[in-house]
C-alpha cells in the first residue's frame, strides 16, 4: 500500500513537472530574440513624444518591461496605426502595439496577446463649437483615423447623422483638422483625446462616448508568433503581480 503511494506520488510529481517544463516551452523560445514591432505616432499617453521630445508611452514601456523581465528585446517601427497593420500583414514587423482593439473581426486574423487595457471612442469637437450631442452633428463632415475602431465607429452611425466621413493617419492630423475648420468633429479612443485635452495639446472637448467599449491587446499574424504572445502574457502577469504594471500606468494617468 505504501509503495503503490509513493508511486502514485511520483507520477504526480513527474505529470506536474512535465506540465510546468511544457508551460516554459510555450515562451522559451523568444529569450533572446529581438522583434520587430510597429506602433503609432501621435497616440498619448500609449505611445507619443512627450514634452521632453522622448517617444515613450503605455505600450512602449509595457512592452519594454515584459521584455526585459522575459529574456528578449523590441525594435519600435514607429509607423502609424494603419501602416502598422499593414506592416504585419507584409510581414515587416512580427507584431502592433499600438492601443490596439481587440475585436471579433480582428481576432479572424491576428493572434492577440492578453489584453492589457481597454477603451471607449470618443467624439471631440472644437472646444469653442456650440455642438453638444451627436444631433448636434447631423450632416457635419468628421474626421477618423483609417482602420480603427475610432473609424468604424463613425461609420457605423454616419448614416443615421448623415455624416460625411474623412480619413486621415495621424491622431495630431485629426486634431488639425479639428482646428482648420475641416471637421466638426474627430473620433478618437476616450483616453487618448482626453489625455491631449488635458495636457493642453488639443483645444477639443468631448461630446460623446461609444456604449461599446473595447480591450487592447498586442497583435501578430494567426499562427506565426505563438512564443511572443506567450512570452507577453507571462510577461504581463509577473509585471501585474510586481506592481510594474500600475506603476507604469501611474506614470502617465497619476496615482
Ligand atoms: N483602439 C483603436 C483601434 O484599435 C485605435 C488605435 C490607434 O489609433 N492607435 O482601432
């Protein structure tokens, strides 16, 4: 009885041993590699040049500090939001970062990595326009930035507020053309327009905010980076777990 214990025992030991060797295989592959990543230009505070001229942010120094934690190193391609995208679909970056929504229709292509954020749209108008409310918009030309959720959202509504949608790559060219008169009105992630507007980048103010809301999560192309999206996830915990993660968003949103 004894001895069929103490096997029982070591067959236990051996499967958890094998599961916790098999949980590091999943990630052990990306120590020392370095990835080539693609992120956007003007999207504060997840990734912008601050007032020091420094290009830093949420995502940057997240994924910094799970690569540093986890064994590997970034390449930033500072590219724009759709350029990214365009990049991983070419195969030029292994992966986006870039406040990155993860959404059904995304999730058909890309393998996402553990979310670490997430989001409403906002819709901004100039801080001195008198509109207040989406009615307010009726047959006014907006402004969004290609292939974002910010940009689905204004098409999904332009029909109802008989909207005229343009396209621009930068959030800094949709505050422009806020400010030149060439829109009423720009949408944008909630945080994102609400840390300009705060920060005194951007004379907007925000009218409206999607209902749907929306996670970030960092993308790669389905099947072709399973030790990368491991690696961040394990990343991600240990930084939630030590405090780094708080610590970081502390950095940019205050305590
Ligand atoms: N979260 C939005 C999206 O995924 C916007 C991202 C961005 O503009 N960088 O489409």
């Amino acid at each position: 009885m004894k001895k069929l214990m103490s096997m029982i025992l070591v067959a236990l030991l051996v499967l958890a041993m094998g599961s916790a060797a098999m949980a590091e295989e999943a990630w052990a592959g990306a120590v020392g590699k370095t990835y080539v990543v693609g992120t956007d230009t003007t999207f504060a505070p997840f990734e912008y040049e601050n007032d020091e001229g420094v290009f830093t942010g949420i995502d940057i120094k997240i994924f910094d500090a799970v690569a540093a934690e986890m064994g590997f190193t970034i390449d930033w391609q500072i590219l724009g939001f759709s350029a990214s995208v365009t990049a991983l679909e070419a195969g030029q970056v292994e992966a986006v970062m870039a406040g990155m929504s993860i959404t059904e229709e995304r999730m058909a292509k890309y393998d996402f990595a553990d979310s670490y954020y997430g989001s409403a749209t906002g819709v901004a108008v100039a801080k001195d326009s008198t509109a207040a409310s989406l009615d307010d918009l009726k047959g006014k030309t907006v402004v969004a930035k290609t292939g974002t959720t910010g940009s689905q959202y204004a098409e999904e509504i332009a029909p109802a507020y008989e909207l005229e949608v343009l396209y621009v790559e930068s959030s800094s060219d949709m505050y422009t053309y806020i400010a030149s008169g060439m829109a009423d009105a720009c949408f944008e992630d909630y945080p994102v327009v609400q840390y300009e507007i705060a920060r005194g980048n951007v004379a907007c103010k925000v009218i409206n905010v999607s209902e749907a809301s929306s996670p970030y999560g960092v993308a790669t192309m389905k099947g072709t980076q399973p030790e990368l999206v491991a690696a961040f996830n394990e990343g991600l915990k240990r930084l939630q777990e030590n405090g780094t993660y708080d610590a970081i968003l502390a950095e940019f949103f205050g305590e």
